[in-house]
C-alpha cells in the first residue's frame, strides 16, 4: 500500500488526521437521487438520515442539494440553497465536519455562511467566481475531475489516456487554487468515478490511483452504489453494497486517504476488518 499524505486536513472548524481513511456518509437533499429514490428528500428525512449516519461514525457528512447523476437536470442555487441550509443549520452542532456538494458559487457562499466546513466540488471550482467564494474562509475543498455536464457526460466519454489526463488535470486545478491563495492543507482531490467516463476508465482509474496518491495530496473516492458497481454485478443501486465495499477497498489499498458512501456501518466494519489485517505485519 503507497504511504497515506502525511499530516491533517484544514476543514473548517476541524483539524483531520490523515493516518487512516476517512468515512464521508452521503446525505442528498434531492429528490431524483439515483442511489436512494429520493428517500431522503426532504428536509427533515435529510436530517434524520445524517444524524443515523453520524450514529454509525461517519467521519463528515457530505450534503448535496442537486443531483449529479448521468441526465441530471440542474437546479437554480436558490433551490439549491433552500434544501441544504436547514440541513446544516440543524447538523451544525453534531460534532462532525460538514461538506456541502455543490458547483454553484452562490450555494458555496451562503453553505459557508451557515458553517459549512468542505466545499466538494464536481466541476473542480472551475465556474467564475467559485475560487472567490471559498478563498477567505477556512474550509476544506474538494476538487474533482467530470468530463462534460452531468445531463451529458456519460453520451461518449473519451480519452487518450484517461489516467494521464485526469492526474494532469488535477495538478493543475491544485495549482490554480495554490495561486489564489488557497492552502495546499485545504485541498483534496477525487478522480471523479462515473462522472463522465467509461467502464473501462473507470476501472482503469482506480487501479493506477496510487500515481494520484503519490501527487501528494489526499484522494477522495467515491465509488458506493455507481452504475460501475451494477455493470459488473448486474444488481441494481439499491443491492450494490457488496461490490461497492469492494471498489471502496480496492481504492484504499491503494492509498484513497476519504471514502464517499451511503453505507457507513458496513463501510466501517469492512474497513476495520482490512486496517487489523493490513496492520499485523
């Protein structure tokens, strides 16, 4: 296994140890989500769900008020804002880092505002004004790689190399953020699995994530219940768990410092089970 970024990640109010992975429950204020039916589309039932999650010891709950799945249709940042403000005004004091998933300045704004701790980003802070949005505060930010639009990018992925051109890629969004002003202890970065790629590059990518661990900064994945896991299974999103607890172990084995999914106990226990073997020697 590669060595795991030395140090802590500055998020927000919180200080995170790096020496094991990182849980991070997923929590969407959607109602078209792909991985839950929108079960947990309302306010309320958001809430519900991520105090449950933080109960099974999620690390940082990642909030999300507008779908990013394959042919989504976007929402307006006041729709946006309307569903994750009460989310985070009611987790505030929950004693665990809070991430809001959001591509839209405004929503970052008004998240930080209300004591958002990560702004995770799918577009990779690249639309105007979201550098400015997060460089003043304290938060963590999470930059990740999508080829395309969510309502687009899974038509026609293609690369030459996906690997190459993702790991560059990231680099330079590292960099850019770095000549902002952004600190480097405040960046992670996420190859973006399903986000305008390929079976093929998906897997690719995970397999060789260990050249993007050793760019040194921290690797978020997040692999749990994607349409990766249902190509290689054939099960649908909801009787993923086995297959994503694998893809989720394959990632860490290769140095993956922030696992995202919807299943925190049994991300956990699988993830204790590994550590104690992995650690013995």
């Amino acid at each position: 296994m590669p060595p795991r970024p030395a140090g802590r990640l500055a998020c927000g109010r919180f200080s995170l140890p790096l020496g094991r992975p990182l849980v991070m429950g997923v929590v969407n204020v959607t109602p078209d989500s792909f991985s839950d039916a929108g079960r947990h589309g309302t306010v309320d039932a958001a809430i519900a769900h991520a105090q449950r999650l933080i109960a099974e010891g999620a690390d940082l709950i990642d909030i999300g008020g507008e779908s990013t799945r394959p042919g989504a249709v976007a929402v307006t940042p006041e729709e946006e804002i309307a569903r994750i403000v009460p989310v985070l005004d009611a987790l505030r004091d929950s004693g665990v880092p809070l991430s809001v998933d959001t591509r839209h300045p405004e929503t970052m704004r008004a998240a930080l505002g209300h004591g958002a701790d990560m702004i995770n980003d799918v577009a990779a802070l690249r639309a105007p004004g979201a550098i400015d949005a997060v460089r003043e505060s304290h938060c963590a930010v999470c930059l990740m790689h999508m080829q395309g639009e969510p309502a687009t990018m899974q038509q026609a992925p293609a690369y030459g190399d996906v690997v190459s051109e993702v790991g560059r890629f990231l680099d330079e969004r590292v960099a850019a953020l770095q000549a902002a002003g952004v600190a480097r202890e405040r960046i992670v970065v996420d190859p973006g699995i399903g986000f305008g790629k390929t079976l093929r590059h998906n897997l690719l990518l995970l397999a060789a994530l260990d050249g993007l661990v050793a760019a040194g900064q921290p690797v978020l994945v997040g692999v749990s219940r994607k349409s990766m896991i249902g190509a290689l299974t054939g099960q649908p999103a909801q009787q993923r768990l086995a297959g994503s607890l694998a893809a989720m172990l394959a990632a860490v084995a290769r140095g993956a410092a922030i696992v995202r999914v919807h299943d925190v106990a049994e991300s956990r226990d699988a993830l204790r089970v590994w550590l104690a073997i992995d650690e013995v020697r």
